[in-house]
C-alpha cells in the first residue's frame, strides 16, 4: 500500500487493476454495456481464489429447461 493511501482506496485501486487487465481483453466491445462488464469483474475479483465459482455461476445462469406443468 502506497504511503497515505488507506485501506478502501487500496481496496478500490486494486479492484481497478485487476478490472483494467481484464477489460482489455474486450478492446473496446464492452463499452456499450459497462455496467454489465463491470458486475462481471466484481463477481470474479470477489471470487477469485474460488475455482469453481464461474461455474456455479454459469449453472445459475443456464439452470437448464424450464418444464411447464
């Protein structure tokens, strides 16, 4: 942590870092959706030390067909 930075702006300065790398990636696509870009690097930032967690997501995401009664 720089001198006189405290703990949020280190927080947040890393969670920047980390979504800048990412965002990088997309070369410029993501900017109509950001928000949504940005959801997405919260949940991997927040999830980063757990492997199966883009998983889980993606299986609550596509929970599969919907059957009608």
């Amino acid at each position: 942590m720089r001198a006189g930075m405290s703990d949020m702006s280190a927080a947040a300065e890393s969670f920047w870092s980390f979504a800048r790398a990412r965002l990088k990636h997309y070369r410029g696509g993501f900017k109509r959706h950001l928000g949504h870009y940005l959801r997405e690097m919260e949940f991997r930032y927040n999830h980063q030390s757990d492997p199966q967690a883009l998983d889980r997501l993606y299986r609550l995401l596509n929970p599969g067909p919907q059957w009608r009664s």
